[in-house]
C-alpha cells in the first residue's frame, strides 16, 4: 500500500513539475488597476508535496470592477482553485466597459 502511495505521488509530482510554485505573488498583464486584492489559501495538499508554481488565471471583469467569471490559463492543477477562488474575490478599478485581465499568482513554498 505504502509502494503505490509512493508511485503515485511520484508520477503526480512528475507531471506537475514543469509548472511547480506556490503563496501569493501577482502580476497583471493589463494597466486596468486592482483596488482590492484577496491572497489565495495555500492548498494542504501542496504544502504536503512541497508543490510551489504560478498560476495565471483570465479574468473577465464587469465595467464596475468586480470579477464576472474566471479562466484557468496554466498551472498546477493543486493550485488553480485557490488561485482562482482568490482572484473571483477581487476587485478591479471601475472602466467604460467590460475587460479581461490576466493575472499571474506564484505560490511559493511555506
């Protein structure tokens, strides 16, 4: 039992390692300002695994600046539903019109 759980945290770790990081580092890609910010929860699982990586997360944002849907871009699958979760709780400056933004969150080791 011991030899699978080790496998398959092996094989998880393997598929991952290419897009690895963790905590709570961002950076947007647009010049459409974030008033209020909310830092993801580092998942249990990923501290477990000493998972660390960026994920960079589509947002597309209503003219009043809260956050209507997201969209995972790239990376690890531990990571992006705190990255995600934390970005949905955001909120942008306000703008003529509806605008997507691309955020990058890089969890570090904790």
């Amino acid at each position: 039992m011991q030899k699978k759980a080790f496998i398959l945290a092996v094989v998880v770790l393997a598929m991952f390692a290419t897009t690895a990081k963790s905590q709570t580092s961002s950076s947007s890609t647009s010049d459409r300002k974030v008033v209020a910010q909310v830092s993801p929860v580092y998942p249990e699982l990923a501290k477990k695994m000493h998972i660390r990586g960026t994920v960079r997360v589509e947002a597309t944002v209503r003219p009043n600046g809260a956050v209507k849907s997201t969209r995972v871009l790239g990376g690890n699958p531990v990571l992006v539903t705190a990255a995600q979760d934390a970005v949905t709780k955001w909120k942008f400056e306000p703008a003529q019109s509806e605008t997507t933004e691309v955020v990058q969150l890089t969890f570090e080791g904790q």
